[in-house]
C-alpha cells in the first residue's frame, strides 16, 4: 500500500524506464513470435508488477485505484500484450479471491500469483454468453466433497498460459439470472480440463485466448469462492467494474503512444516544402486527439477517487470505458491518417496499435452494453 507520492513517483518512474529501455525495443520480436520473451517475464516478476493490486499480507503491493491507473498510465505505452501478461494477474484472474474469497483460499493463491509464480485467467465468456453473461450454461453439479464442471468458455485470456482459473458456473440448474451462479477456483491440470487452439486475432499478438472446456471436470468443494453459492456473478460484477477504469486507464496510455508517434511523423515528414505538422488539418487531428485523451485522463482519475474514497462508481466506470476505448479508437484513426501510406505498412507502430486497439471497445464490456449499464443506473437513480 503505497499512499505516498514520492514512493509512487519512484514506482512509476521505474516502470517507464523499463517500457521505454525494455519493452518498446521488442515490440517487433513479439509481434513476429506472438509471445512475450521469457526473460522479460522474469523482469516483470522481479519488478514486482504481477502483484500490484494484491494485498500487501500476500506479498503484493495493493496499489489503491488511483495508484493503479496512473501505473496503467505508463505500462500501456508499448504492446497490449505486455500489459495483459500482468494484467489478469492484478485485475480479473485475482481480484474475484481477493474480493470474496475464504481465508484459505487467499493464502493458497494470492502469494503465488503476487509473485508471478502462477498465472491466472478469468472465464466468464461462453459461445452463447457473452453481453448476457448471466445467461451462461456451465454447470457445476454438486457431488459429495466436490463438484463436477460441464461447459465451455470462449476468448479466454491467458488461458493457454494459466495455472489456475476464475470459473463462472450454474450451481441451481432450475435458477434464472445471476442468482443461481457460483465462482470456482479450477487449476491447470485438473481431470476434465481442457484447452481449445489458440485463437488467431486480428491484433494483440503475444496476447492469447483460447477455449476452456469442462466435461465433467471435479473441483473440490474448498475451491468455491467465498464457500458460498448463488455469488458468483456478483462478484464478477465487482471484478469488471474495477476491472473497466483498468482499461480506460490502458486506452488513455497507448493513445499517448499513438499520438507521440503521429506527432514525431508528423514533424518529420516533408510535403510541400514544409513538415506536415505546418498543415492546419493535421494540426486539428493531433489537438482533437490531445483534448480528447486529457478529458479521459481526468475521467479516469476522477473515478478511481470516487471508488478509493469507497464511492459506488459503477456509472463512472461505465463512463471511462465508453469514452476512453471510444477515443482510443479515433486517435489511432487519426495517427493512421497522419501517417498516410506510411500508416497502413507495418514499418511504423500504428500498423499494429491500430489493430490491437480495437479490442478495447468490446471486451470487458462493449461500448453497448457500457451505454446500457449507464443509462439503466441513471434511470433507477431518477426512479429513488
């Protein structure tokens, strides 16, 4: 628990010295081998940065909401996929034990994935479950000490990586909704388990999901989350919703990114007699793309605040994921644009940024469903 800016000031410092010496050089390596270089795993484990968010009597950091944003600030100023490594560790593949999971359960697993030593995954997300998510099929059937797991779960992040996974399930067969879902903590190798092909993507190359399947996979009855059923969703409600400032905060850094690089172009790139960056209409792009990503900044923070200060921000959270991945969007738009013909080639970074951008307006919420979340919490707060 860091809560002193001179200590925080140090963390981030190091954290941008390491993208920008460390990551940002490989980013081609791991566009070429889609995967994230061994060594540099066991950077970020000395670092410490796979148990930032976890609590400090597990051997993390537990960075208040604040501190974790301006981190995501720094670390998605390179390759998606670098982040996402160490992202699921500190946000959705830890937080549903960290949130309501039993004593036990936290001193089982939280020390190893705050020290990097396992990695974990969150499946939520089925073939036919994805906005609906709680309208999910897999079972989970109780028999004697354990329970037995059938279904499949789809896009799943990290999960060819994974030690161990967060795993929504239907406990009450006959149950409607949310209700009648429990979270189970399932680990790799557990008889029943198995893992789809890795997915072939658009972008985030070195970033994996694939399928996990489950039929009739045993679990033990000490892995349901919290010991308790019918809580799962929400607690992978509460895993989202911080799980969504998260992001902004991703969509805000890699913007910074693309807008550095399309202001490099810009001012180096010749036409005319004169840079580009002379040209009134790139000059709108680049100040559009600065406004835009100054407001999302300031959102961001605004909630993490709120939801440090122990505010419900599940309007705000909505809200930062909406416009930030939304903005995210327009600037890689407008880097492309700057950049001309150089944009479309894979020789300059937004090639690739502009790929692996666009994911951040679906997952973990699609901008629809963020707008539906917004607009249904604004009518019940006018109905109160």
């Amino acid at each position: 628990m860091i809560r002193d800016e001179e200590t925080l000031g140090l963390l981030l410092d190091s954290v941008s010295r390491f993208v920008r010496e460390q990551l940002i050089p490989l980013e081609d390596e791991l566009a070429e081998t889609d995967r994230v270089p061994e060594r540099v795993v066991q950077q970020m484990r000395e670092l410490g940065l796979f148990g930032l968010c976890i609590p400090e009597q597990y051997g993390g950091l537990a960075l208040t909401m604040e501190e974790e944003v301006r981190f995501a600030f720094e670390i998605a100023r390179t390759s998606p996929a670098f982040r996402s490594l160490i992202g699921t560790n500190n946000g959705i593949g830890s937080q549903g034990i960290v949130i309501d999971g039993t004593e036990a359960q936290k001193r089982k697993y939280l020390p190893r994935l705050a020290s990097g030593e396992i990695i974990g995954s969150f499946a939520l997300t089925e073939p036919e479950s994805g906005s609906d998510a709680a309208s999910l099929r897999t079972t989970a059937v109780r028999d004697g000490d354990h329970y037995v797991l059938n279904g499949t779960k789809r896009f799943i992040t990290n999960a060819p990586q994974a030690d161990i996974f967060t795993v929504m399930a239907r406990t009450d067969p006959s149950g409607k909704g949310g209700n009648a879902i429990s979270a189970f903590i399932v680990e790799k190798g557990a008889p029943g388990l198995s893992l789809g092909k890795v997915d072939k993507k658009m972008g985030q190359r070195g970033a994996h999901t694939c399928d996990v399947v489950f039929q009739d996979c045993r679990v033990s009855a000490d892995n349901l989350i919290g010991g308790k059923e019918g809580v799962g969703f929400k607690t992978a409600m509460k895993v989202l919703d911080k799980g969504r400032l998260h992001i902004a905060a991703v969509c805000v850094g890699v913007a910074g990114r693309m807008l550095d690089d399309a202001l490099r172009y810009a001012m180096e790139r010749r036409q005319f007699g004169q840079p580009i960056a002379e040209f009134q209409l790139i000059q709108a792009m680049l100040a559009d793309s600065r406004a835009e990503i100054y407001a999302a900044r300031c959102m961001v923070l605004d909630a993490a605040r709120r939801r440090d200060a122990g505010d419900d921000v599940s309007t705000e959270a909505s809200c930062c994921k909406l416009f930030a991945s939304e903005m995210c969007g327009r600037v890689a738009d407008r880097a492309v644009q700057i950049h001309g013909g150089a944009g479309y080639v894979a020789d300059y970074s937004i090639e690739r940024f502009y790929r692996d951008v666009r994911l951040f307006r679906i997952y973990e919420g699609t901008t629809q469903i963020q707008q539906l979340v917004i607009a249904r919490n604004m009518i019940r707060e006018a109905r109160n």
